[in-house]
C-alpha cells in the first residue's frame, strides 16, 4: 500500500494512492475519509512529519572505500540532520553560495511508525510504517573540512524525500539507483549494507527513542558525485518509485 502526504486546496492530508486515486484519511494511522480525489490534482509534500531525522554513514563498504577509507564500521555511524533539510518531490535542491562541492547521496529511507526504544533486532521492522527514497544532500567541501558536519548535512533542503510511503515492502534486497540528468550514477543493493535496516533502527533505539513520523536515512551505495545547478536528480528504489528534484542557486 501506498501511503501519501499531499497539498489540496483545503490544506494538507495524508491518503492512500491505488491506481491514481487517492483515498484521504482521517490521520496518519486513521480511517478513510470517504473523500476521494485524484493524484494530478494534488501537490505532494515529504510523506512523513518526523521529530527526528537520523542517518547512517559508511554503510555500503565500496561507498566507503570510494571515500578514502579501508575498514569497516564495527557499529553504525549516526548522525543527525535538522528539519529544516526536509522537502519533498519536486522542491528545488538549493545551492548555497558558499559551497563549491554539492554532492548527491541516493539512500533508502524509513518512516516510524509507533515509539521505539530499546526494541531487539528481530523485532525492529514491527515498527516501521513505511519506506520511501532519500537524497542525503551533502556539501562535501564542508564534510571534509569542518570539525562537525552541521553545515555539510544540515543546509536548508537538503534533505529531499518521497514520492510517498510503500508500507509492504521487504528491505532486505532492494535495487537503489540515483540518475542526474537521466545518466546513471549509483546503482547499489540493500543487500550489500554494512548494517540491515533492522539493525540499523535497533541500534538507534537503544541510543535514542525514536517517535511516530521520525525518518531514519541507511546509507549510500557508491557513485556519489558532484552536482551544478540545473541538474535534475533522480532517487529510483525497487518497489518504492522515484524521487525527482532539480537543482536550483540558493536565495
């Protein structure tokens, strides 16, 4: 099922999409509406209105190796980025002036669907609501040079997500592919992750309590690259659909 957030002329609704039809819910996690109306009229927003967003690094190992690195995590690597990152699909992807390095990340992305803390690896998939594509936008100059990554990870828009939630999926082996310009640029597997997405939100839980709505990014496969403004980004994961935005000068 797919669940989607989305702008109508009276305000903002959740639903669900079969076919090109969406059917609004009451919430979230409620009833339908009875109201119906149709994608193409709506605009849509990120599907999800998290408390938190937290990301994994160096969890795909050619990723890391394309990065200058050799070993292995022994546990993941997290980070934080802050809400004002989150956009949605077709929102422009900014381009600070005081960057030169402006770098695209595909990643598969989970949305929380009850409170999380402590929660075993084998239970930690019981409380996903869905998942969706990500572009973890990384000014790649300030990665390297600042001593914390706020600028880097944490630019207004910078963290692109959607089209919608795909609430039955396995996350196990999932192709996740990122064009610019319609060019291939990563093709990756879920199946290569250094960390499951079950161990990834375990280990999260026992560090932190993770909400209903809160966005978990998982990592990167290889091919990240540079991006110049106009450039179109396109995050394509198996099962999911694709995630679309264009890069635009910031204001």
């Amino acid at each position: 099922m797919q669940r989607i957030r989305y702008q109508s002329v009276d305000g903002s609704h959740w639903g669900e999409l079969e076919g090109g039809m969406i059917y609004e819910l009451t919430s979230l996690m409620g009833r339908r509406s009875g109201h119906t109306l149709m994608l193409s009229e709506v605009s849509l927003l990120p599907p999800c209105e998290p408390r938190l967003i937290v990301c994994v690094g160096k969890n795909y190992a050619k990723h890391i190796r394309e990065m200058g690195g050799d070993d292995l995590p022994k546990e993941p690597g997290l980070f934080l980025k802050g809400l004002n990152t989150l956009s949605g699909p077709g929102d422009p992807i900014p381009y600070p002036s005081w960057t030169s390095e402006l770098h695209y990340e595909g990643e598969l992305a989970v949305v929380i669907a009850r409170t999380m803390k402590c929660v075993p690896v084998e239970e930690a998939l019981e409380y996903v609501l869905g998942y969706t594509c990500a572009c973890d936008v990384t000014a790649r100059d300030k990665q390297q040079s600042d001593l914390q990554w706020v600028r880097a990870k944490s630019a207004d828009g910078f963290c692109p997500v959607g089209p919608w939630l795909e609430t039955d999926l396995d996350p196990t082996r999932l192709n996740v592919r990122t064009y610019v310009n319609g060019v291939l640029r990563q093709d990756g597997d879920t199946a290569d992750m250094i960390f499951s997405v079950a161990e990834i939100l375990s280990y999260i839980s026992q560090h932190l309590t993770l909400q209903p709505g809160d966005l978990v990014l998982t990592g990167t496969p290889d091919g990240v690259g540079p991006l110049a403004i106009g450039d179109e980004v396109e995050v394509m994961i198996e099962g999911i659909g694709t995630l679309s935005n264009v890069v635009e000068r910031a204001e």
